[in-house]
C-alpha cells in the first residue's frame, strides 16, 4: 500500500471512530434580554448592536470538537419572547435536550418573568424519565450599572426552581458566553450518560414555521 493510500485509510479510520452527539438546544427568555445576541455571539463570535425582534423561531447551528473521539453538534433554537407566540413553545420544544433561560440584569420584570419560562419548559419538555431537561439560567448584561437584580435573588431562584446552574455573562462583552454553554453541554452528556440514552439523530427536529410563515431572525 502506498503511503498515501495509508494515510487516506488513516484518515477513514479516524472519521469512523469519531463519535458524534447531536443536542437541540431552546434559548428562552423575555424579549430584548440579548437571546438572539447570545446565541450569535457564540456561533460567530460576534456583537451585533442593531435589534430586531425574532418572530417564532431562529435557528443556528455550532459544531464542537468535544475531545479527540468526540463531537457535539449544537442545534440552538432561539425563541421569540413576545407573548403572542408562547402558543407555539409545546412544537418548538420538541425533542429539545438542554435550555438557556435568559435575563437582563437591569429589568426586575425579566428576571421574574423566568419562573414562568422555566415552568412552561418543565411542562412542555421533559426527559424520557419525566424529569426536567437540564436547563441553565444566564444573567445577561453584567456590564451596565444600573443593575437591578442581585447576585443573592439570582442564587436563590436558580436553587429554589431546578436549575442546573446559573452564570452572570456579558454578551457585549464576550464574557462567560463558552462557558456558559460547555457548563450547559457536559450537564446534558452527564445526564444522558446516567440514563444510558445516547443522543442523535432521532433528535435532528428543525424548525416549524410561525404562523406567517417566517423562521424568524433578529437580536431579541
């Protein structure tokens, strides 16, 4: 065999023992809290100042190279915060493994508007035991001033209604967005793993369209 033919068959190799996870993950939350940011920021690595209010639905996707015999593809479903929409959440929901439940740190009326959103999910998506999806609770905007929630309130809620952990981030400024979303990632391989469930592509769900017909794009 010829030394390229070796390393084509190498690589072949390589490819085949490559395990692949596939994980739907909701972004939820009120609208104008930075969902839509966050989620782009993370795929792109970048700030987009300009907002614009998603309808429905948006989706994007971000592919992890998790370790050397591990991938993890990220399906991220941004939803729309607007109440004419929550309708919509139980079709959106579907097949979804993980959340992010979002918040501004500079509205109170965001920050208790999660236990609503973290009730909705609890209802609506669920494990193959019944128990809740792993779901993490960012505070978003950590860089204005004018805070209005503190630490303390967030640690208290975040315990009190099931969540698997919470961070305070910045998606201006590029501040615990990775980790936020390895810390939401390892939870749900964790929990996967413990049920000995193996995510895939049974879970490959993509987005149903609103009622205009549209997915839905924007920095809500």
């Amino acid at each position: 065999m010829s030394n390229a033919a070796g390393r084509r068959s190498g690589e072949a190799k390589s490819r085949t023992a490559m395990n692949e996870h596939l994980l739907k993950i909701l972004i939820i939350g009120d609208g104008n809290v930075g969902k839509s940011s966050f989620v782009h920021r993370y795929v792109n690595g970048q700030f987009i100042k300009t907002y614009r209010m998603t309808m429905g639905v948006d989706y994007s996707v971000k592919m992890l190279l998790w370790s050397e015999k591990e991938k993890v593809r990220l399906q991220l479903w941004d939803i729309a915060g607007q109440e004419r929409f929550i309708s919509m959440n139980r079709i959106y929901y579907k097949g979804a493994l993980g959340c992010v439940v979002m918040f501004d740190v500079s509205s109170s009326a965001s920050f208790l508007s999660c236990r609503h959103w973290k009730q909705d999910l609890d209802n609506k998506a669920m494990l193959p035991n019944g128990d809740s999806i792993p779901c993490i609770l960012l505070a978003n905007k950590c860089d204005l001033d004018q805070r209005l929630v503190s630490a303390d309130s967030i640690d208290r809620f975040s315990k009190a209604n099931g969540f698997t952990a919470w961070m305070e981030v910045s998606v201006k400024e590029n501040k615990n967005i990775v980790e936020a979303m390895r810390r939401l990632v390892q939870e749900i391989l964790s929990v996967h793993s413990s049920l000995d469930l193996q995510p895939g592509p049974g879970h490959d769900v993509y987005p149903q369209l609103d009622s205009e017909g549209n997915r839905g794009a924007g920095c809500c």
